[in-house]
C-alpha cells in the first residue's frame, strides 16, 4: 500500500471512529460500558459493526442516525423491528429514514394519500364526469 493510500485510510478510521464517538455519546450517554467494532475477518475493524452494550450498529446506521437527527427513541424502536422482522425472516416494510418522519412501520401507498388530495382527485373526477354529460347531451 503506497503512503498516500494509508494517510487516506487513517483519516477515513479517524473520522469513522470520531462518528462513532458521537453516535455513542448520543444514544447512550453515561450507559455505554461495552464498545466495541467487530468485523468479518478481524476483530475490532472500524467501520463494520459497532457493538454497544450488546446493540449492534452497523456504520451506515451510525450515519443515517446521526445524519438525520434520530430520537433514541425511534432509533430503538427501528432497532426493535428490525430485529422482529428478521427473525420472522421478513424484510423491514420502511427504510430508517422513512421510518424517522413518518413513525410508521407500515406504509402503503393509499395511506400517504392526504385527506385533501383525495378530494382534489374527486372534484376533477366529477368535472370530468359533469364534462362528458355536457358533451352527451350535446350529442
């Protein structure tokens, strides 16, 4: 590995590992005694999983989280369902960012349809409707 090669590298572990900080003070302040990375090969890899106090995260959790501002809240309960859904041996029905401005784990393509939407389509639905009559009737 060439020189320029490793000084990217360790900015790339620097910066992952100081997300890493963040993310753990975040979520789990003063409670985090157990952290630590765990990789495929070998132990410790920063930037594959972070373990926390038998949490795992993988980095582009640690990232999303952080990105955009998760609750502990949510990022728990996401955290929770994933779990559920993978040992039911299903697929998450949202993505965590979907599931941060929604709080919904459900989403259909209906229920995203608002109220007001739904009377914009029936008004120009019965326009249309009161249009072909007019022409009909023309006729």
């Amino acid at each position: 590995m060439n020189k320029d090669n490793k000084k990217v590298l360790k900015q790339w572990e620097t910066a992952t590992q100081n997300l890493s900080n963040e993310f753990t003070n975040k979520y789990f302040k003063d409670s985090a005694s157990d952290i630590y990375w765990i990789g495929n090969k070998v132990g410790n890899e920063v930037g594959s999983i972070l373990c926390v106090n038998d949490y795992f995260f993988d980095i582009n959790r640690i990232y999303e989280a952080i990105k955009y501002n998760a609750s502990a809240k949510r990022l728990f309960e996401y955290y929770d369902k994933e779990i559920e859904f993978a040992m039911k041996e299903q697929s998450m029905p949202v993505n965590f960012k979907t599931y941060l401005k929604t709080g919904v784990f459900n989403i259909s393509k209906k229920s995203n349809i608002s109220k007001k939407d739904k009377k914009d389509k029936k008004d120009k639905k019965d326009k249309k409707d009161k249009k072909e009559i007019k022409m009909e009737e023309k006729w």
